[in-house]
C-alpha cells in the first residue's frame, strides 16, 4: 500500500533469505530430528508472524518514501485530529507519518503504545478535511482496537494450522472466506469507533466522500464483497445509519 524507496525495496529479498535460514538454523539447534525441527521451524515462524503487530510501523515507514513538504495546513490539523482522537480512545499519540504518492491511501498499524498512521499526499489533495477527520478517527479505532495484533493471531493460526496438522487442501477456500470476514468486521469496528470519536454524521460524510473518490456507484455484487478485504462503502454506509446504531445498542 505504501510505495518503497527503490534502493532498500532490493534489500527485501536478501533480509526475507536470511530471516528464513535464521529460523531453519535455530530450529536445528534446538532440535534434533527432522520432524521436530521441522515443528520448531513452524512454531518459530508463527511467532515472527505474531510479532509483526509490534514491528509493522518500523518496517513500512523503512521501506515508505516520507513527504516533509507542502501541506502545512493539512499536516497540523491532521496533527491535531490525531492527537485529540487517541487521547479520546485512551491510548498514546501514534506517531503521525506522510508518504510522497499520488494515491489516496491512509492506514494505521501496530499496537496502542508503539502505532503510526501514513497518510499519502495523494489523500490530502483528494478529499476535504472533515473526511480526513473521519479517516484519523477510523485509524485510530483500527489501533485501539488492536486490529493489528488480532489480525496476525489469526494468520499466524492459520500457518500453524497447516505447517503442522496438515490442513485438506479443500479447507483452504473457506479459511480463506473467513479470514477475510473477519478482516471486514474490522473495517465495521473501526467505523463504529471513528462514530464515537468524532459523531455519525462526519463518518456518514467521511464514508460518502470516499465511495465518491473510489467511483463506487452502486452496490457490488456479494461474490465481489465475499473475495474483498474491506467491505463496500454501500455497506459500510448502511451500517452506521442511526437505524442500525440503535439497533447495537
């Protein structure tokens, strides 16, 4: 989602290599059949998988090329807007980060304590600035809700699952569907909490705004909503009416 500096993307793969063979070598170390190490590895590897809640914010800002220029404005309110939200959620300020990209994308990783939001200079020229509100506000749910460490639980789950009890390949399809349910019923949880941080209507706006960025014209059908990690703005817009408020509550 982030585009990469060219000169450290190459280092993707050597460091990738490495980490792989640091694993496989510490698995042998600590084991000494082929089928015990070949668990070593895998619990070895779900571990790395479950703390990239932790490292995610240091990798994609490694990798992301920063913006310090222009937006003045834009940055500060953003600024502001984090800072309000989190302290409103109860966690500590995540650090605040803009990429150089024409995209309009923004997103929030890692764990209360140790998060950043990226936010692209692309998404500050698409949409006004009580949508850009709504998308701190949405970040920050993602954060405080600990979306990123749930997320790798369950991806890691699933990599246990196979490497050790050797999964029926015909599961695979409907491990799939349900990861990516549930990585929508995040999208819902943190839609619901940008509602509480900032109010229905700026996330109404905020939603709105961006299914009109997007070109999404009318609702997808549900084989596109099934295979999708996020879910419809259609959907999304529905959800936060205050029918379907009152009925959560």
């Amino acid at each position: 989602m982030v585009p990469m500096r060219s000169s450290r993307l190459l280092l993707a793969f050597p460091v990738l290599v490495g980490v792989v063979a640091a694993i496989d070598t510490i698995a042998g170390l600590v084991s000494s059949g082929a089928e015990q190490q070949q668990a070593a590895s895998a619990w070895l590897t779900g571990l790395l998988l479950l703390a990239y809640a932790w490292i995610a914010p240091w990798l994609h800002e490694f990798l992301a090329v920063p913006s310090t220029t222009g937006h003045a404005e834009t940055r500060k309110l953003l600024a502001v807007a984090l800072k309000r939200d989190a302290a409103a959620a109860g966690i500590s300020t995540p650090k605040l980060v803009f990429v150089e990209h024409a995209s309009p994308v923004a997103f929030g990783i890692g764990m209360p304590g140790a998060a950043t939001v990226f936010v692209t200079t692309g998404m500050c020229k698409a949409v006004d600035a009580r949508t850009l509100d709504f998308v701190i506000a949405h970040e920050v749910s993602h954060i405080s809700l600990k979306h990123s460490l749930f997320q790798a639980i369950v991806f890691a789950g699933l990599y246990l699952g196979k490497a050790l009890l050797g999964l029926p390949p015909l599961l695979a399809p409907f491990i799939l569907l349900g990861y990516l349910a549930f990585m929508r019923q995040c999208e819902f949880a943190a839609d619901c909490g940008a509602s509480r941080l900032t109010n229905c209507s700026t996330t109404r706006h905020g939603l709105a705004a961006l299914a009109r960025m997007v070109k999404e014209v009318k609702r997808p059908s549900v084989l596109v909503d099934l295979l999708s990690t996020h879910p419809s703005f259609h959907r999304r817009i529905a959800a936060t009416s205050p029918e379907a408020q009152l009925a959560k509550a």
